[in-house]
C-alpha cells in the first residue's frame, strides 16, 4: 500500500524538486492572477473606482453598498430616478439601511436555528419594509417603487414588532410580550418578589447574609459540617474550616425564581421558533423588497454624490460631446485638493482633439475630466460641470496611466498602446482617450502609426480625446478640420495655467518641467546647451508659429467682441426689465384709483337710488324725505369728518381734550388751529388756558397774544406723555407758528 502511495506521488514531487522556487511562485500568481479587460482596466484608470468609493460611502445600506462594489457597464442608470431621489432624499431616509443579512433568511429557509439578534434585525427590516410600501402607495414618483409594492405585503406575514424598542426608537433583542411571555414575566417577578422577603426575614436573623452567586444568599458558619438545620451547604472558605449555608427560606425562595427563568427561557425558545418559522416563509419576498429598497437607497447616493459632493449638473443628451466648466471628479474628491481649475472641451463624433501643452500641464488631468463625464452619465451621476452635453457611448476605452500595461501585462509599453487602438477600432461609438499618443518608440513611426489610427477612427465615427508632444500629431488640426488643437499654456513666471485653449499647440516645457522636478540646474543648463545645439533653425516652424499666432489673436478679437455683444444684451434686457416694471407698477396705481373710484360710484349710485325709491314711495311727502335724507347725509359726513381729523392727530401723536374733561385755567394744551385730511398735516398753536366760559376758552400764546373765543372742542394734548429716555413730556415752549404739527414734533423728539 505504501509502496503504491509512494509510486503516484513520485512525479509530482519530482517536478517540484526540478522547478526552481522563484520560478514556481511566479508561475502560480499568473495562474491566479487574470488581467482586468481593457474597459475595467480604462475604469480604473481614469478614477472610476474613486466615484465608485464616494457612491459606497454616500449609501445607508450594505445592499445598496454592493450595487457600487465594481462598475457595470451593462447596467445604466436614469437621471429621472437620480433627480427624484434627491428631491425625496429627507423622506426615504428612515428606512433605508435596516437589513438582515442574506445568509440568515436562507438559515431560516432551510430550517437551522436563527438567533435572536438576526430575528430582530428581520423584524426592523420588514418594518422598514412596510414603511418604504406604504411610503411608496402615496408618493408620484419617479424612483423605481414597483418591485418594492409587489414584494411588501407578502412580508407582513412576519411579526414587525416582535421585539421592542428602545427610547431612540431603536430594535432591540428583548421580546416583546405575548400572553406566554407575559405570563412566565410575571411569574420571574412574583418569585423575586418572595426571594427579597425572605432575604429582608433572614437577615434580620443573620447579620452576616451575603449574595454569594446570582439570587443565592448565605451565611458563613465556622464548621466544616454544618448542622442541616441551619439550611444547605452552598460552598466553604479557602481554608475548609468555615461553610456557606444557604437558610431554608431563602432556599426555597431562589429555587423558586430559578424556576420561573427556566419556564421564561422555555418560553423565550419557543417564541424565537415562532419568529424563525414565519421568517422562513417571508424570507424570499423579503429578500426582493430589501432589493427594491437598497435601489432607492443607490439613487439616493446618486444624486447626494453628484449634486452636493461634485456640485454636479443633469446632462444634456446629444450627439456632441460638450463640457463647459468642468472639473475633474477625481480632484474634487480628494481632501488635499484646495481648488479646480475649470476647463471647456467639446468633442464630435467623427473627430479628435488633439491635446497639448507643457508637462503637469493638465492634459491628463483633461482625459480623465471627460472620461469621467461619460462614466457618470451612464452611472447616473451628475457630471461636475456648470453645463454639459455628454453622448451615450457605447465603450469607454483609455490608455491613461498605465491602463493599456494593465490589460495586457505581457506586451511591451508601445505594443499594449497599439492593441488599445485595435480595440477602440474594432468598437462601435466609442470614446476613445489616448494619453502620451506616438511616443514609447521611434518619434518619426511613432508619429506615422498614430495618424494613420487616428484618421480610421475618425472615418469610424469615433469620438477621439488624445494628449501628445509628437510634433506631427500637433499639426494635424492645421490641415484636418476634422481635428480641433486644444493647448495648456504656461503664465510669465513659467508656471501651468491649467486651462486648455483652442487655438495653437502647446509647447513641452520639458526643461522647466525637469526644474520642477528637481533635476540638479548644472543637468538643466546642460539640456538646454544641448537643445540649442542640436536644434537647427527652422523657417517653417517659425511661419507655422506665426499663422497660429494670428489665429489665436483673430480668435481673441472674435471673443471680445462677442462678450461686448453679450454686455449690450445684457443691459438691454435690464433697460427693458426696468421699463416693464415701471408700467406695471403705473398701471397697477391706476387701476387701484380706478377701482377705488368705482366703488364710491357704486355706493352713491345705490344711495341715490334708494332715495329715487323713497320718493316713489311717498310722492305726497317727498320735501320730508329728501330733507330727511340730506340730514343724515350731514351727520354722516360730519361723523366721518370727526374720525378722518381723530385719525390725523393721533398719526402725529395728539388727542383731542374729550369734551366731557375738565379743563381748568391754567391747563397746557395745544390749540388745534387747522387739520388738512388729505394731505395728513396738523397746525397747531401751543399755550395756556386763560379763562373758560362755557363751550369756549381764551389762550394765552407764549408771547403773551391771547386768542379768544376758542371752541372746547379745538383744544388737543400730547398723546405720548414721556420721551424715550424716560423724561416727561411738557406743553412745547417754542414760539408758535403756521409749522405742522409734524415737522414740530420730530424737531422736539430728535
């Protein structure tokens, strides 16, 4: 037996002895390890699995959590979902979150036993469940509720509130009472109860009773056999020489309660059954519910993610690729980042944007701008941008940072570049992002397999974002329309800009970038003795440096006069705004005068007619009706003119002396001398009472004028009798004159 054991395993072990260590480990991590496709490898790359991260940590729910664990390129999201999440993202929090784990409902399917812990998180996540229904029943929507309304009242069959809450509303694993458990509870309590009665009895007896264990009481007796009478033998002390003995009533009393946990543990196990039997048939339309749950939970991430953490905007769909103001969503993610350049690309199907400019410039940081956008537009995500336009493509493939190596670990840097341009020409409507195009090999063949790829793409309808120093590749947009040059420049101290601008390519910078980077200056200066040396000079370049610079300064005129054209409108349109509502509001004026009148005609009319009726009615005695009628009108009027003139005084602070008052010689009062109702102003006339005699007065005026005959009625007082700093008000000393009333009082009171 031995001998054939030996026989089978001989040539495995001899290919282990001929196969060198190293060799076999690396040998074994190929086989383990397969090569990401070249989409996820272009996912990842361009920081996919940083929005990935952010939407995870703007979940609730672990479910929802896993909707976000790896992109998905088949699963497109709905913008209309993202945008009602966010508006309904207060309401659907309570219940999101509130799980139970997968494995304990099929614990529960198969019959195993389910701990009290999972059965509460069950009983939560079905309440939840039935909240988010019934949530779901009232709302108008556009988040995805059907699967949820299918699923929720399968679920109801398991008990929601088998176990209470806490005071923060929280699931805890107590029980809540059935008739069983409030039995056997009530049971714990009454033996309790005895237990501490005939504790308090024992120890009346026994000074030193003492709780050795839980609801056991004894006294400790120096004998190593005490006497049976005393009770039973519970322990004994380290040294043997004293026992513990547990009284008679206190025996009796703890057997007692440890029944009664028993019966309620008995019962505790039965009910937790109970619960585990009902899970087992709610545990697959829980299942789903839960599902449909954690999608309104993933929307809501959505759109927290894309509009409060990347401050994003809904795109627009469109054949053009167009982004205005965007940022890089990796940036804005990143704590250490203090701020982001916003940039503006547009990209057309059927051409490339040929990117260039100095080293740290921003080209890549730009593909990934613009990758991002297409990747959060099929997440669903708000793309961080004031405005965009972004295409639904059909692939998303990027040889950014090393994305081309990581697809296809085996072939050299050019090689793997060269099968990321294969694959985005065997695609349809693909997004192609090329960082470093035409380099890692010879620049001339380079140059030349990077336009003959580039011109088939464009042929295929391809949308092309490329980043290139290759000389050949900038110049493409000069003789092409189908290509659009998009550059980063350098300010005057040499430092990037990080705003792309059409027009002329960009330049390297390769030596400031090698500054910056912290070569030695003795290798910096040397580079460029050898730049200067070896580069001869060349007209064309100079001409073609010319032409561009003309175009860009064309261009620059164009905007400048387009933004002056913009202003004009601008001011226009507030002129025009200013006039619209100044006619509003005059003829809002005169309208409400017009109605004001009308409804005074309407009242004189309806007067008047009630007096033509009255004289119908009584032909024979019509001079005592209209003298009737006038009468009333007078009184009427002289009414109203008593309130109007009551109300002006009182705006300024008066009141007249009311004509049942005493008024003694002497007094300080104000001698009303004039009130115009319509315009709101008083003259008034300040002195002392001389003399009285009946319904009128004389007024002694400060200068010593004395007016007589003044009527009672004339007569009026201040109405506020103290300033506000607390000093009071005294009859004003000033000499009187035909000032208002109004003009007076705010020169006393300032």
């Amino acid at each position: 037996m031995k001998l054939h054991l030996w026989a089978a395993l001989l040539p495995a072990a001899s290919a282990l002895i001929t196969t060198p260590p190293r060799h076999r480990a690396i040998t074994q991590q190929r086989a383990a390890l397969t090569p990401p496709s070249l989409e996820a490898a272009s996912f990842d790359a361009l920081g996919g699995n940083t929005v990935l991260k952010a939407l995870r940590r703007r979940c609730v729910g672990r479910r929802a959590q896993r909707l976000f664990a790896a992109y998905n390129a088949t699963r497109p999201a709905d913008y209309a979902e993202t945008l009602a999440a966010h508006d309904a993202s207060e309401k659907l929090e309570p219940f999101l979150g509130r799980d139970v784990a997968d494995d304990v409902l099929e614990a529960a399917k198969s019959g195993a036993s389910v701990t009290a812990d999972d059965l509460a998180a069950a009983a939560d996540a079905t309440a939840a469940v039935t909240e988010a229904a019934t949530w779901a029943a009232e709302a108008d929507t556009e988040l995805p509720t059907a699967a949820l309304l299918a699923a929720a009242p399968a679920t109801r069959a398991f008990e929601a509130d088998a176990f209470e809450r806490d005071e923060h509303g929280c699931m805890t694993t107590a029980l809540a009472d059935t008739p069983a458990l409030a039995e056997a509870r009530h049971a714990v309590t009454k033996a309790r109860a005895r237990l501490a009665t005939a504790v308090a009895s024992e120890r009346a007896e026994h000074d030193g009773l003492f709780e050795l264990e839980k609801d056991r009481f004894v006294v400790p007796v120096k004998s190593a056999t005490p006497p049976k009478a005393l009770g039973r033998k519970r322990g004994a002390s380290r040294s043997g020489r004293s026992s513990y003995v547990e009284p008679h009533g206190c025996a009796a009393a703890a057997d007692a309660v440890e029944a009664a946990l028993s019966a309620l543990e008995t019962a505790e196990t039965q009910r937790l059954a109970e619960l585990t039997a009902q899970l087992s048939k709610t545990a697959d339309p829980l299942r789903a519910a839960l599902e449909a749950v954690a999608a309104l939970d993933a929307a809501r991430a959505r759109a927290l993610c894309g509009f409060d953490d990347l401050q994003g905007v809904v795109p627009e769909s469109g054949a053009c690729l167009d982004l205005v103001g965007a940022r890089d969503p990796t940036l804005l993610l990143d704590a250490a980042v203090d701020s982001v350049v916003p940039i503006d690309v547009i990209a057309a199907r059927g051409g490339a944007v040929v990117v260039s400019g100095p080293n740290g410039g921003g080209k890549t940081s730009l593909l990934r701008t613009v990758g991002l956008a297409a990747i959060l537009t099929r997440l669903g995500v708000p793309v961080p941008a004031t405005r965009a336009a972004v295409p639904s493509y059909g692939r998303v493939l990027a040889d950014v940072d090393g994305a081309a190596r990581t697809a296809f670990p085996q072939r050299s840097t050019y090689e793997a570049r060269c099968r990321t341009l294969a694959a985005a020409l065997e695609s349809d409507d693909v997004l192609a992002l090329l960082d470093e195009l035409g380099g890692a090999t010879d620049v001339a063949e380079g140059a030349a397999v990077a336009t003959a790829a580039l011109d088939a793409l464009c042929d295929n309808g391809a949308t092309t974002v490329c980043a290139t120093h290759v000389a050949a590749l900038k110049a493409l947009p000069a003789r092409d329309p189908r290509y659009l040059s998009l550059a980063f420049r350098v300010d005057e101290a040499g430092r990037p800009t990080f705003s792309p601008r059409p027009g002329a390519p960009g330049k390297a910078d390769a030596l400031a970038a090698a500054a910056r980077s912290g070569l030695p200056d003795a290798v910096v200066r040397r580079a460029e003795e050898l730049l200067v040396a070896e580069t001869p000079a060349a007209p064309a370049d100079a001409n073609a440096d010319a032409l561009w610079s003309a175009l860009d300064a064309a261009r620059a005129e164009a905007a400048d006069a387009a933004q002056a054209a913009a202003d004009e409108r601008e001011q226009l349109g507030e002129e025009r705004a200013a006039l619209r509502a100044a006619v509003a509001d005059a003829t809002e004026r005169a309208s409400r005068r017009a109605r004001m009148a009308a409804t005074r005609l309407e009242k004189r009319e309806a007067k008047l007619e009630g007096m033509f009726r009255e004289l119908n009615k009584f032909e024979y005695d019509a001079k005592r009706v209209v003298g009737a009628t006038l009468d009333a009108a007078r009184l009427e009027n002289k009414e109203g003119r008593t309130d109007a003139v009551a109300a002006v005084l009182a705006s300024h602070g008066l009141a007249a002396v009311p004509p049942g008052k005493d008024v003694k010689v002497g007094d300080d009062l104000l001698h009303v001398a004039g009130v115009d109702v319509e315009a709101g102003t008083v003259r008034v006339l300040a002195g002392v009472v001389a003399s009285i005699d009946v319904d009128v007065v004389s007024f002694e005026l400060p200068d010593g004028t004395v007016l007589e005959k003044i009527p009672r009625s004339s007569l009026a007082k201040w109405d506020v009798p103290y300033l506000a700093d607390g000093t009071e008000v005294l009859a004003p000393a000033a000499t009187p004159s035909a000032a208002s009333a109004r003009g007076r009082r705010h020169a006393r009171y300032r």
